[in-house]
C-alpha cells in the first residue's frame, strides 16, 4: 500500500512549498531523512594563504569577454540577449538612478492570484499546459484527455526555457522542460490509491520537454506558438534516448529491456537546463527517486545503501507506475534508476535526432548545466545536486569545440561532454571556525568568503576515488563524491557564469537541517543554521582559467528580509532592495545583471523574479520584476533585450486544492482548468527591458 501523507491539507513545509508541491515535485524529500550521512568536514578553519579571493574577484571582473567567457557570449547571443558593452561605474558612490537594466518600479510583495508586473510593463501567457504543437494533435479537452493527445501537446509543469534564434523573419525557437505532474490538478475525480493506465501514459507524454517555434507580434514582446511548425517536437517519459560516455555499456545500467546498457526510454523531472555554445540544449534530472517502487523491499545491504544514498527508499511510487511497468519496479529491475539522474543533450534544429544522456557529468540530482568555454575552446559544465548538504560540481572537457556548421562538426560538439574530467568543490572559509556561529552574523572581516579547490574524481575510464572504478564513480557520484571529502552545501540549484566578468552564480536555496542535532552545522559558506531563506555564492576561477583547480568565493546575497540582520546584499543599502527568499533559477541580462526566479518564498508572499546588479555602484541593488499567481513557482527565467519570459509551475498547487476545488483560476478564470503556462513580458510601447 501507499504510505499515508497525513501533512497533505496542511501547509507544513519548512520553506514556502505547500506540502502538495513536496509530494509530487520531489517525493517529500525534505520530510525523508538527509541522504547524505558521510562525515566530511567543512575545513572552517584553515586560512587561505595564497591568491586572496579579493585579488582574484578583481582579476575575474578585469578579464575581456573573448578571454574569459568566449562560450557563455555565443550562448547569449543565442538566446537572444545582445552583447552590449559593460556599464561603467559610477565611481564606487551610491547614486539614485538604478543601474541599467534594473530601472523599473519594483513591484511589492503580494499574494495576488496573477502574474504581476511593473508599472509600464504588459503580459500575455505564450503557451499553456495542453496547447497542441505537433500536427493531428487535438485542442486541449481536460474532459477527454489522452496519451496520444498529451504526446503531441505542450507538456506539464514548464521549468527551464530557451529561446533559440530562427532563420525565419519574427520566430524563435523556444525549448521547454516538464519537470512532473500533479495528477490531482490533472483529472477530474483523480483517485490516488488506483491511477488507470491512460492517467499513468498521460502522465508520461506530459514529462520531458517541448521544443515549440513562437511567431513575435510586431511592436510588442508578444509571442506566439506557431503549431505544426517542421521543428516542433515532444521529448517524453518514453522516448528513445542514446547512452553516452565512459560508464554508457556499464553493468550498471543494463536492464531485461536494454541488455546493452546504451539506450534508455524517457527523461525524467527535468528541471533547469543550459544552452551551449554549438547550439543545443541540456536538461538536468533531478528528483528521478521518486518514480522508483520497492527500494524498502531489497534486501542486498550494499544496494540498498546506494538506493538510500539517492533517496530510494520507499515501497510503492506516489503515481504508482510500477504498476503498468516494470521498469519502475526495483525488485523486477534494479538497475533502472542508475539510468537516470544525468545531464541530457537535445539537439532542437533536428527533430529526428536522439537524445544523450551524458554519463561523464556524473549521477545525481541534476538542477541544471551551464557550459562555457575555455581560452582553448574546451567545454566547462557548472552543475549543482540540489539535496540538502549535497555537492557543486564542474566538468571540463578534454576536447575543443569546433566552430563549423557541417555534420561532422556538429556530431563532434555533441560528444564534448563525453570526455574529460568530473570535479568535485571543496570549500575552505578565510575566518576562523569560532566566527561562524549559526546566526548569519558576519565575521570579523565583514564578508563570508574564502577559497576553494577542486577534486577530481574521474577522467574516461580512470578513477581518482580510492575503491571506485570509473564506472562506479559515474555511476555513484554522490558516494564517490563522499570518499573525498566534498563541502556539503545548502541545496546549490542553478548555476550560471556571467557573460561579461566570468565569475560563477550558484543559487543555495535552503536547508532547514542545517545545524540540527547529528547534521552539518553552519560554516562560513552556509552560515546560518536551520536556513530557510537561501543565499547566492559567487565564484572566480583562479586566473579566469575555467579548467583550473582552484578558485576563490564570496558569498553575494545572503536573502531574506532586509530587516534581518542576518541578511546581505553584496553591501548595497539593504532599506533599498526588495525581499527575495529561496533563490532558485538564474540568468544574466545584456547588461551584466543576474536575474534570479524563487521557489517556495518562506517570507509569506507569492515566489518571483528579481535583477541585481552584480558590479559596479550599484552591486547588490536588487528590484523585484513580477511575481505568480496562488501555488506557483517562478521559473526558467530568459532575459532579452525587450523581452522577458518565465515559466509558471504548479499554479493552484495547494494543500487541498483539487480540479474539483481549485485554488487558483490563473491562467483562464473561475471555470477553467488552472494550467501551467509560459509568460513573456515587456514594456508598453516596446523598447528595452529596465532602462
């Protein structure tokens, strides 16, 4: 039988989540105990005592966008952001003009059931949840639904977006990912101990992504779906994907289906994504435990650690597709879940091209991959495993990037993240231990900062971990990652490397076990104990060498409510930013800007979109853009030059809530479905976003 979830009707998350979103987005993960259980020290009290992290950060802001970012430029320009020139600054002295890009009403905090934007600005929804973008597909009906109609609309719960030129006057391509769906909010009369097989096959064709060309409308940031389009395609829980890497042929992922260990069916809660430099898209699965049956029932005490290590502990699924495969099934097929947790690759221009899982990117809970490039063309991945005290890792590829168009160029690009060394990050603050007391409060040098060293961990078929083939730390990664020693960090989400100074921004977004009885206490890098609210850390690789060892850190944000102490702001005038909680998604504007979506805003209002300034005199001034409606989580955030987009999920997803009983009635009004959806945003009139 299914485990009762007797907190469903309660809003008894630590963070903002209703316990609704815990259930179905990652299987109640912060209500199940902390996977990981290794004893790895955060090394608080050794003071760096080379490079400083201050030299570095100048040295990192100093360097041209052709040394330091050439990559993460092509990756921009792709998405439709224009390479404009750096903003100067102000001469270090606060000003009353915000800095360019950011200039807008901020809008307040509010709990309103719509998407709400600043003044000056318009809104219109892009496409929704069960729109059709493939040819024959049906017009959404929630009343006749069917796996066959779902494998050919716009699939549920939409997270990362990218928008892809065109060689068509007025279209961009835009990609989606379906990170996992709420049956409850699905179908009408949804009986949750026995789902049918059509609810379970719609729930399939609704994972994955959409890849969806949208026409603009002339004068405004409008966009919309053009249906039938030849470049139009669904991703699904059951499309063919092709095994790649050092570990792809494993034992370790050979199943009665798939006795190669080469080719898997689907993706699953594919959550934030990157664009890369030779035009494709990668999507990262996170919460891939959830949908595994039977981990409690294995008896093999090693298997069962590496099931727990993961999160796969349990006895029958949430949607209980064990039921209609057995593939889902641990005790029918057990190495089923050591095909998923990887970084997938999509190469959107071909729609008759197969998917890659990518096994030297490691196996965890991937949040999201950005790449950039080396000064030598070489690709560099920033991933984060978004647990409560998992790990930041990086990848660096020992081949170069090539710049041609042929075939031939495009097949090598697409093997670049098949060779090449996974990293691990492991933290060192520059204060002594004694100055971290839990409370947010600064230590004496008034910045939580330090350095950093990264641990390899494997490179093709050779391992670095004592014990572990390569195979096994590909694999295993978050056991491999334990053995040497990995900083545990307050859940790292999104990562992204500025386009303009090459410095990293990792979204933390919470841990409210920090510092409970048997867990990791505060270190300088998560200085607060039971963090509910999140911070931002910033990284410079030392001598802007994305391939290197070493790197420099400072905390950015330390979010909240300004009127907390504990809170920081890069030390902009906290009495003049907005409140931002649990950041989550985040990208960069033409200007230099971050822009960072929430999700699950423990301050009591609506999760939103934000912009700070990440140099000059205005850095840390941060104004919130919008926020979404009842339930919903702010996502997939693409910033263009006058145009921004996010994607609306799980709106309505509250405790008790049902298609019966809404609690939301965004997108369509009382009487409609709610429906996840994509919003684009831009200023009355046209012209560039924010300034």
């Amino acid at each position: 039988m299914r485990k009762n979830l007797p907190l469903i009707g309660t809003n008894s998350h630590p963070g903002g989540r209703s316990a609704m979103t815990c259930r179905f987005r990652c299987g109640d993960a912060c209500f199940h105990e902390v996977p990981n259980k290794s004893d790895n020290e955060y090394a608080g009290d050794i003071i760096a005592s080379a490079v400083s992290r201050r030299a570095m950060l100048r040295a990192g802001a100093a360097a041209t966008v052709a040394v330091a970012t050439a990559g993460t430029v092509a990756a921009s320009a792709a998405n439709g952001a224009p390479a404009a020139a750096e903003p100067t600054a102000a001469g270090g002295t606060f000003t009353g003009k915000a800095a360019r890009g950011l200039r807008f009403d901020a809008v307040a905090p509010n709990k309103n059931d719509a998407v709400t934007v600043p003044a000056g600005y318009e809104q219109s929804v892009v496409i929704r949840w069960g729109e059709p973008i493939l040819r024959g597909a049906p017009a959404f009906d929630p009343d006749n639904q069917s796996a066959k109609a779902q494998a050919g609309q716009f699939g549920y719960n939409n997270d990362f977006l990218t928008l892809l030129p065109l060689r068509e006057r007025g279209r961009q391509l835009l990609v989606a990912n379906h990170e996992y769906t709420d049956e409850v909010l699905m179908f009408a009369g949804y009986d949750e101990a026995n789902p049918t097989r059509e609810q379970v096959e719609i729930a399939w064709a609704a994972h994955g992504l959409s890849v969806v060309a949208v026409a603009e409308e002339r004068g405004s940031g409008k966009l919309s779906p053009v249906p039938r389009h030849h470049l139009n395609r669904r991703i699904t829980a059951t499309t063919e994907f092709r095994v790649t890497g050092p570990a792809a042929g494993s034992k370790l992922l050979r199943t009665t289906a798939d006795p190669s260990g080469r080719k898997v069916l689907g993706t699953l809660n594919n959550c934030a994504g990157g664009t890369t430099p030779w035009g494709t898209v990668l999507s990262g699965e996170e919460n891939f435990n959830q949908y595994f049956a039977n981990g409690a029932k294995v008896t093999d005490a090693d298997t069962k650690a590496k099931l727990a290590r993961y999160g796969i502990a349990g006895e029958a699924s949430e949607r209980q597709w064990e039921k209609y495969d057995d593939r889902f099934d641990l005790l029918k097929e057990p190495n089923e879940p050591n095909r998923f947790g990887y970084v997938v690759e999509l190469d959107p221009y071909d729609p008759e091209s197969t998917p890659r899982k990518h096994t030297s990117l490691g196996r965890f809970k991937h949040e999201a991959a950005q790449p950039r490039l080396t000064r030598d063309g070489r690709a560099v991945v920033y991933m984060g495993d978004d647990e409560r005290f998992d790990y930041f890792y990086k990848f660096v590829s020992s081949k170069k990037m090539r710049r041609g168009s042929s075939r031939a160029d495009r097949e090598h690009n697409m093997g670049l993240l098949d060779e090449g060394t996974l990293y691990v990050a492991k933290l060192t603050g520059d204060s002594p231990a004694s100055e971290i007391d839990g409370t947010g409060k600064h230590p004496a040098d008034g910045e939580f900062d330090g350095s950093g060293e990264w641990i390899a961990l494997a490179s093709g078929d050779k391992s670095f971990v004592p014990g572990f083939t390569a195979e096994e730390v590909y694999v295993y990664t978050r056991l491999a990652a334990d053995k040497m020693g990995a900083t545990k960090m307050d859940r790292p989400e999104d990562v992204e490397p500025s386009p303009r100074t090459g410095r990293v921004y990792v979204a933390l977004t919470n841990n409210t076990d920090r510092g409970k009885d048997g867990k990791a206490k505060a270190d300088e890098a998560n200085p607060r104990n039971a963090n509910k609210h999140g911070q931002v850390l910033e990284l410079a690789e030392r001598g802007d060498d994305p391939a290197g060892k070493r790197f420099s850190w400072r905390l950015f944000l330390v979010c909240g409510d300004p009127s907390d102490p504990a809170t920081y702001f890069a030390g902009f005038p906290k009495d003049k930013v907005s409140p931002i909680s649990c950041p989550d998604n985040v990208t960069f504007d033409a200007y230099g800007n971050l822009w960072i979506s929430t999700d699950g805003n423990a301050l009591g209002t609506h999760d939103g979109l934000f912009g700070v300034a990440t140099s000059g005199s205005r850095e840390g001034e941060l104004k919130q853009f919008l926020t979404v409606p009842i339930g919903a989580e702010t996502c997939g955030p693409v910033v263009q030059e006058e145009r921004v987009l996010v994607a609306v999920q799980h709106p309505g997803e509250i405790d008790g809530a049902s298609v019966e009983k809404p609690a939301s009635t965004w997108p369509d009004g009382p009487g409609s479905y709610v429906r996840p959806a994509v919003v684009s945003v831009w200023r009355k009139g046209g012209g560039a976003i924010g300034v």
